[in-house]
C-alpha cells in the first residue's frame, strides 16, 4: 500500500490508522486500559507489519464507551459486556428499520 493509498483510507471509520499511544492519548486514558478492553474482547486491534496494534475511529468510539462506564464505577468486564450488549442492540434496530421500510413499500398500495 502506497502512502497516497494510506492517505485516502483516513476517511474509512474502519482503517487502523492509530497507534496504541496516540489512541490512549485520544481518549485521555492508559495502554493498560487499551489492553484490558481488548483482553476482554471488546475490541481486536489490528496488528501493524511489526506487531504494533492498530486502532480505527470505529473502535476508538466503543473504548471511549466502555471508558465512559468505567468512570462512573462499572467494572470493566461489564463494562465491556454492556458496549457489546449496546452494539448488538443499535444492529437489530437497524435491521428491523430496514426491514420495515421494505415491507412497508411491498404492502402499499400502487399509486393511481
């Protein structure tokens, strides 16, 4: 991959485009915090060509959750359950949206 190839992925929200430093940094927490969330498979950071983890905007948001809950006293392996739990739960939602414009559009009569 290109350096102009690089470049143009940082608009992808799935591109590990951060390093585990500049990641804590972001989210104005530790590495050890990184580590344990992605310990209790929260999230799976990409590995860069020597090793180093990766993190995406995407799963920059659901540590930043999972920070959140942190904070206010939530263990971190519940916390981590309750991002999942929360996750799961915004996918269903979509889901069923879609599928109810879809049935919504073949049960309406034709205009006319």
């Amino acid at each position: 991959m290109t350096a102009d190839d690089s470049f143009g992925r940082l608009d992808d929200d799935d591109y590990p485009a951060y390093t585990m430093g500049r990641a804590a940094e972001m989210l104005g927490t530790t590495q050890g915090f990184l580590r344990a969330i992605g310990e209790a498979r929260l999230i799976t950071p990409l590995r860069s060509a020597g090793g180093h983890r990766r993190y995406s905007r995407y799963q920059l948001r659901i540590a930043a959750r999972a920070r959140e809950l942190v904070d206010q006293g939530t263990p971190i392996e519940a916390a981590c359950r309750i991002v999942i739990l929360e996750d799961q739960l915004e996918e269903a939602q979509r889901i069923n949206a879609e599928y109810r414009r879809a049935t919504a559009s073949v049960d309406s009569p034709p205009a006319g």
